[in-house]
C-alpha cells in the first residue's frame, strides 16, 4: 500500500520533472485548461437544473442557495405520481420508438439499394432526401396537421412517429448507407454462389455485418425524434402528447412549479445520456448524416 | 465501389420513396396550393397568384424577421466555427481524458430543444438562476425578458452552449485521421504551430467544417425551439426569427396565404443558400485534387 503510495509520488514527481524540462510546458497546461473550462461551461447549467429539482419549491424562492440544503425527491414524486406527467414520458417513448422502428425497417433496403446499384435517377433522389433535412420543421407544421387531420390521426402516437420519419428516414438511409459501403461487395456475391437467396442473404449475413451501422442509425432515429418538439406538439392534444410539451404547458399555467418543471427537465435527459457511452465514437457521423 | 446498373433497385426505394412522399411532398403541395389562393372562409377558396408573395416581401415585419435570422446564423457561424476547432484542437488525443470528453460534451446534442430553452430560462433568471444572480451580482443589470440586448446574449450563449460540441466532435473526426507521420514531418522541417495548422490540420479538417458550417448554418437558420422558450420571440419582436414568426402568422394568426407565401420563401432561402454552399465547396475542393 505504502509501496505503491510512493512510486505513484515518484512516478508523479519524474513526470513533472519531464514536463518542467520540456519547453513550453505552460503552454501545454493552458492547452488542458481549454477543454476543462470547456466542459465546465457545458456542464453549470445541467448543474443548475438537477439542483433545482432536487430543491423544494420554498427553497428555491426564498433562499438562493449552491446546493440544495435539503435535497429532496418530492419533485420527482410528482411527476411519477400524476398521470398527467408520467403518460407523457410514455407517449413520447411511444412515439419515439415507433418511429426509430418504421425508419431502420424501411432504410435498410434502401440504403442497400444505393450502396449497390446503379438505377435511374439513383443520385437526384439521394439528394432529394438530405433536402428534407434542410427543411424548416415551422414550414410543415400547418400542412401536416391538416394533413393528419384528415386522415383522423390528430393525437395518435403514429402520427408523431409518422411525420418524424421526414427527417429521420434521410438520416438513417444516409447512416446505413455509409456503413454499408464499407462492407465489400464479395460478401454478397459469395453468398449468392453458396445458394442463399436474396432475403435470407440479407438477414442472416448482411445485417450481422452492419449491425453498429444499425444501432447507430435507430441510436439517431431516437435521438431526433426524441429532442424534436414543434411538430409532436402540434399533432397532438392529449392523448399522445410528449412530456416536452407538457412541461411549456406546465411553466406557462402555474409559473411557480420550478422545482417539477426541473425534475420533467432531467427525465428528458436521462435517455440520452444513457446511452451516449455506446455511441460516443459516432455520433460526429451521424450528425453529419453519416458523411465523416 | 463498382456499382451494378440495375433499375430494379428501385423496388427496395420504393418504400422509402412513399413515405418521404407522404410526409413531405404532399404537404408541400398544400403549403403551395395556400400560397396563390385566397379564403373568406367557408372552405372556398380561389385564385390569387402572387399577391401574398408580393405581401410577403414587401412587408417590413418579413425584412426584420429576415434580417434577424441572418445576423443569428452569422452571429453563430463566426462563434461557434472558431472556438470548435480550438476546443478540437486542444481535446487530448489519446488515454481517458478523450471518452470522458467525447460522453460530456455530447450531452447538450442529446437534451430536446425545448428543455435546453428550459435550463437557459432558469438558469438566467435573476431570481432563481445562477447566471442572473451571478451577473445582477457583479452589477450588471442583466434581465433577459425585457432587454434586448441581454434576450440576443442569452440566446446565442445558449446556442454556442448547445451546438458548439457538434463543431468540436467534426473537426476532432478530421484530426485523429492525421497520420503522426505529418506531425513528424513538420517537427523534422521546424515548422512553426501556426503553419502546422495551416498546412496540416486545416486541409485535413476541410472536408467536416464544410458539413460543420452547412449544418450549423441550416440549424441555426430554422431555430424555433429554443429562443421560443426561452424569450417566446420578446422583448417586443426582438427574437423573433423566420420560424418563429412563420408560426405565430400560421397557427396563431391563421393567415394561411401569407404563411404559405412565407414558408416557401423560406425554405426557397434555406435550400438556395445550401446548394450554393454545397457547390461552391465541391467545385473548389475538385479544383484542388
């Protein structure tokens, strides 16, 4: 214990012997104290609302405190109490999960296509498909309730999965597309001598192959359709409303419950830091629709 | 990869194709069907050709609005472009520092829009929030809901908050893929920090800030989300961008010619600037090769 305790010290000590020989060594620390204070700046305002929903709502407004001093989770009772709040939390899963189901299910063909063939007009409709990523959610949020309004789909979780599939089916077919490429095409040839057909081949062989590519592509498909709001909140009324939506209602009517509105707050961030671990080396791909 | 002609490929498309059509073509139909039509109501509705576009564009609230959202994008692209490459720059490129970066800097990407609003709106309150109290604190009289000035510095600290990451994780892509022989190669031939990064890293990192600068710009251009929750579009109209005001004629107004009007001209300026962009970046970087 006091052996190891003391080569740590030594090794510490030759290492900033190293550093103190070396030139410019200031420099090197002021090029760590970038990302630190980075990451800090990142990380004081998710500070500032997990201390808020720990806080009772008296604590909040009458003390201004850095810490909660009597940390509770009445908030969080709140929300997992009242129907009203946890229904949204599944709707919004609901929906989420329909549409990352729909858009891989559908993508994977087409990706596959793209990445194979040659076709008529194969390049003008790739393209096609990133323009509706340049399209403003603002501009569709009028037609699209007409839209769904008359086909009767108004406040059903299809409907939210449905209309995220604008951006979502793109982005996936590009992702998948991309990890597609890099496996060869030999693959697929061995596999057709050896007598598999086209979607035994494809289940059995291929999609093993590129399974991160399809985890990364649903991780994505979740992720936009869960951080997206203007267009799930104009689709439904109650029944299917998403927990973002809930938590502006619940801001604007009684204007006190920060300590709540907080706690909705950090349950909307849980999933995604969950699973961020298992996608931190992609996620510069799939922001940039597969294309780095 | 060689590439087989085959126009069956079509088929797997297909499913893609319709759905894409359902959820963007025939709304898009609709919005241009409103925009040369005119309504007393009723549900009758007849021919009005470019008078709402003439509306729209000649409307003063439509310049602001406009004016508006580019000064943001540019705001934003001259912020955020800048401080990515030297965040990406500086990030440790090997050993645990580089998970640990990657996880907590992926974080703002990964909050919905709306709740990034949320936690901007109470953290810059000066009575709950901790940058409102540290700022009224240091005698700034700082109060997002009824300055101007202050509302834009909230919002486009809270966008360079929530999106600058996206620029760091792009660049970081381009400068792992740097062999370290070019480092070594440069080190070998005294090069100075600054002409390493002119003429190592920065051709290298072309290729993802031309997809950082895109994306920031596009997002950036159709922001709703945030600034609505943040300053619901306020003080006055200070805040209120192409998409916010797009809404607030559409759905608040229910005025669905010159909302029609005014979408397609948006998304015409989204897609004409992206295209010219995207040319401009292929063609020289094809000049170079």
């Amino acid at each position: 214990m006091t052996a190891t305790t003391y080569s740590g010290t030594a090794n510490n000590l030759s290492r900033a012997g190293i550093r103190v020989a070396t030139a410019g060594s200031g420099r090197r620390r002021l090029k760590r104290l970038v990302p630190v204070a980075y990451i800090l700046f990142l990380l004081l305002p998710v500070y500032w609302l997990v201390s808020l929903s720990l806080k009772s709502n008296q604590e909040i407004l009458s003390s201004f405190t850095l810490w909660p001093q009597n940390p509770t989770l009445t908030n969080f009772r709140v929300i997992f109490n009242d129907p009203a709040w946890y229904e949204t939390y599944i709707n919004s899963m609901t929906y989420v999960f329909l549409n990352m189901v729909i858009s891989v299910t559908i993508a994977l063909p087409a990706a596959y296509a793209f990445s194979r063939y040659r076709f008529l007009g194969d390049k003008h409709l790739f393209f096609w498909l990133l323009t509706n990523r340049m399209a403003p959610p603002a501009v569709f949020v009028l037609p699209f309730f007409q839209l769904y309004s008359a086909f009767g789909l108004i406040d059903t979780h299809i409907a939210v999965a449905i209309a995220h599939c604008l951006f979502n089916v793109p982005l996936a077919v590009w992702i998948l597309e991309g990890f597609m490429s890099g496996v060869p095409k030999e693959i697929d040839e061995t596999a057709y001598i050896d007598g598999y057909s086209f979607p035994r081949f494809f289940v059995k062989i291929f999609m093993p192959m590129i399974a991160s590519g399809i985890g990364v592509a649903a991780f994505f498909c979740f992720m936009f359709s869960w951080v997206e709001l203007l267009i799930a909140r104009t689709l439904t009324v109650t029944a299917a409303k998403p927990i973002a939506a809930a938590m502006t209602r619940t801001s604007s009517a009684t204007g006190l419950d920060y300590g709540v509105l907080a706690a909705a707050g950090v349950l909307t961030i849980i999933p995604g830091a969950l699973v961020i671990w298992f996608v931190r080396n992609y996620i510069a791909k799939g922001f940039a629709l597969g294309r780095v | 990869m060689e590439k087989t002609w085959n126009n069956k490929a079509w088929f797997m498309v297909l499913p893609v194709l319709l759905l894409v059509a359902f959820s963007a073509v025939i709304p898009l139909m609709t919005v241009v069907n409103y925009s040369v039509q005119d309504t007393f109501g009723n549900n009758e509705f007849f021919w009005a050709g470019t008078e709402w576009f003439e509306e729209v564009l000649s409307s003063s609230r439509f310049h602001d609005a406009l004016l508006r959202t580019i000064a943001f994008s540019a705001i934003i692209l001259a912020i955020e472009i800048p401080l990515g490459i030297l965040i990406a720059l500086t990030m440790p490129r090997k050993g645990w520092g580089v998970p640990v970066c990657l996880v907590l800097m992926s974080l703002p990407l990964l909050i919905p829009w709306n709740v990034v609003g949320t936690i901007w709106q109470l953290f810059g309150r000066t009575d709950i929030g901790l940058l409102g109290r540290m700022l009224t604190g240091l005698g700034i009289d700082y109060n997002y809901g009824r300055n101007p000035f202050d509302a834009w510095a909230t919002i486009i600290v809270m966008d360079v908050w929530h999106w600058t990451s996206l620029v760091v994780l792009l660049c970081y892509a381009g400068l792992v893929s740097i062999p370290e022989a070019y480092y070594q190669a440069a080190k070998i031939d005294g090069a100075s920090r600054w002409s390493v990064f002119r003429f190592i890293e920065l051709p290298k990192m072309n290729r993802v800030l031309q997809i950082a600068i895109l994306l920031r710009f596009m997002d950036s251009f159709m922001i709703y989300t945030e600034p609505f929750v943040v300053t619901g579009g306020g003080p006055g109209s200070a805040t209120t961008f192409l998409s916010i005001d797009l809404v607030k004629t559409a759905v608040g107004q229910f005025d669905l010619g010159p909302a029609a009007a005014m979408s397609i001209i948006y998304f015409m300026i989204i897609l004409l600037l992206s295209w010219v962009f995207f040319t401009v970046t292929t063609q020289a970087g094809e000049d170079r090769s």
